[in-house]
C-alpha cells in the first residue's frame, strides 16, 4: 500500500508539472525534483533534491530520494551523508538502512549487510527492490543475502508464516456443496481462496438454481486474538461473526442481533475439517441468549478436481429455498 500510495503521489506530482508547464507556469522544485526523479534522470534529481534538503524543516523521503540518487550516479559516499542526515529529519527507520545498504553494497560488504539486516529487522517489506538494485548486486551471492531476502519477505507478508493466519486453510479451495446426509442434488458451489498476501480467506458463494449469492471475509485479529467472519449477500444481508478454531473446528458466533419482529438472534456458524477434501458446515439460531437451538443449515462440502473449478463464489445457500424468512441469512 506504501508504494502504491508513493507511485500515486508522484504521479500526480508529475501529471501537474505537466499541466503547470502547458499552462506556462513553472512547477515548483519539489514537482521538478520530483518528475525527474520518477524520470530517473538521476544527475537532474540529484541536483534539485540537493537544493531541496538546504530548506528549513525539508522531509525526509527528500534526504532519501537525493542518497538513492547518488547511488545511481555511483556517488556512493555523498549517499551516505545523505541517508544517514535523513534520520535526523524524520526518515523512518527501514528507509535509513535501506539506503546506507545501498550506498555500502559496493564498498564495504559486512557494513551494507549490518544496514540490511538492520533494515528488515525494522520491518523494511520490498523484496523486489533487494533483487533488482544494481548497487547490491556484489551482495547476493553472499549467504547471508539469502537470509536478509527471507525476513523481508516475512515483513511483505506476515499472515503467510503467522501460524494463526493458518488455521482456516483447510477450508480453501473449489468446492461442491450438498445437504448434509442427504442424497438431494448440489445446492451451491464454492470457491475459497487467499487474498490480501494471505491475510483474508475469501468466501466466495453461488447458488444453484437460485440467484442467491454472497461472499465472506475471514481474518484472524491479532489484537483481539481471534476469527473474525464478515458475511455479505447479494439481497443486502451481512452477518459478523467472530471465534477460533477449537478441536480443528472453526467456531463462529455472533452476538444478539436484533430481527424485524423485535427478537433477537443469536447464531453459532461451525466448520468442521472432515478430511482433506470434505468440510461441513453446521449453523443453528437462537432466539432465547443460547438456551435452546434450531438448525439452520446443515451443509457439507466436497472438494472438486483441480480441472473442474466451479463458478467463482461460497456458500451459505444451501436452505435459502425452505427456510422460514426470520431465519435467512
């Protein structure tokens, strides 16, 4: 999101330096440092990033910007004095180390790893940029670049080696959906999948011979130390549910929520890891605080061949058809 957010800005940066120029005002330095610098004119950055860092109060990402351009230039102790005067002005840590990395990589390889390391133990999450810098390409035949590459790719995605970010994949996959215990035709199907680098288990629900469907969220919440279900449907439903996982089942509740006809609802979602391909899917309703239950639905869910990947959403709607309407869901 950073680097989506930082290509944005200086696009921008860049589309109004144009229109400033076409209009026949001159840009500011900051859009002229800026526009070369995405331009990768790196004499011409480093020039205008040099007169911006002489500006009372001037920001860090300018300090950064001015060392990576010297780097290119191969200006690789004026980068040092550059990167290392950022952190005086607010440049944030990884960045700091990630430039002095840089502007060691061809002098002194002991020193440009201590930075990287330092780097990604501070949370710097771009691999992509470890591979491809010219200025670290003496480093990676070095062992311990391989180490440097795995921590940073634990900091681009930290639900992926999070044990409890885990716990729902069982659940992942295409699946065909029937009635529990019964030989009734499918009801839905189902495709499951990780997004957002692993962090989300995605629901994503068709149902058969109904327009019904709908699509889930689920997160683990390392604040509060648990599952977290946000359900929404093609009529305008939503459900929240929260749990965890207990005895290798998925436990899902939702607090008491308020119908139309003035009870309230309290429903307890189960998914049960059957075995490798089979999940079930059990939900119940209570409209007493917990003290009687009724069945909602009752859904198990068989895993399709890998060439036979069903339409592209979940599950849920296996009674939509029979089911009284304060019950939907």
């Amino acid at each position: 999101m950073v680097r989506i957010m930082h290509s944005a800005a200086a696009l921008a940066l860049l589309v109004g330096a144009i229109v400033l120029s076409a209009r026949g005002a001159t840009p500011s330095p900051a859009m002229q440092a800026d526009a070369a610098f995405q331009a990768q004119n790196w004499q011409t950055a480093a020039t205008l990033y040099g007169q911006l860092v002489k500006e009372k109060d001037s920001a860090g990402i300018n300090w950064f910007r001015l060392g990576y351009a010297l780097v290119k230039l191969r200006r690789d102790s004026e980068a040092l004095a550059a990167f290392q005067d950022g952190e005086k002005h607010g440049l944030p840590k990884p960045s700091v180390e990630f430039g002095l990395g840089l502007a060691y990589g061809r002098s002194d390889r002991d020193k440009a790893f201590a930075h990287l390391q330092a780097a990604a133990s501070n949370g710097f999450n771009d691999t992509k940029k470890l591979q491809t810098e010219e200025a670290l390409a003496p480093l990676r035949s070095d062992a311990r670049f391989a180490k440097v590459i795995e921590t940073v790719r634990r900091n681009e995605k930290p639900c992926l080696y999070a044990p409890e970010s885990r716990q729902f994949d069982f659940w992942i996959g295409n699946w065909s959906v029937v009635r529990t215990g019964t030989d009734a035709p499918q009801v839905g199907t189902s495709h499951i999948e990780l997004v957002q680098n692993s962090c989300v288990v995605l629901e994503n629900w068709t149902s058969m011979n109904n327009p019904y469907a709908g699509q889930s969220f689920n997160v683990f919440n390392t604040a509060l130390k648990r599952w977290e279900q946000y359900w929404v449907d093609n009529s305008g439903g939503m459900i929240f549910f929260h749990g965890g996982l207990k005895n290798n089942v998925m436990d899902y509740w939702t607090d008491d929520v308020p119908k139309p006809d003035g009870r309230k609802l309290r429903r307890h979602l189960q998914f049960f890891n059957l075995d490798r391909d089979t999940v079930r899917q059990f939900s119940q309703g209570s409209y007493d605080g917990g003290k009687t239950w009724f069945v909602e639905y009752d859904l198990t869910y068989h895993r399709l061949p890998k060439h036979a990947s069903g339409p592209r959403r979940h599950m849920r709607d296996a009674l939509l058809v029979d089911m009284k309407p304060e019950t939907r869901l």
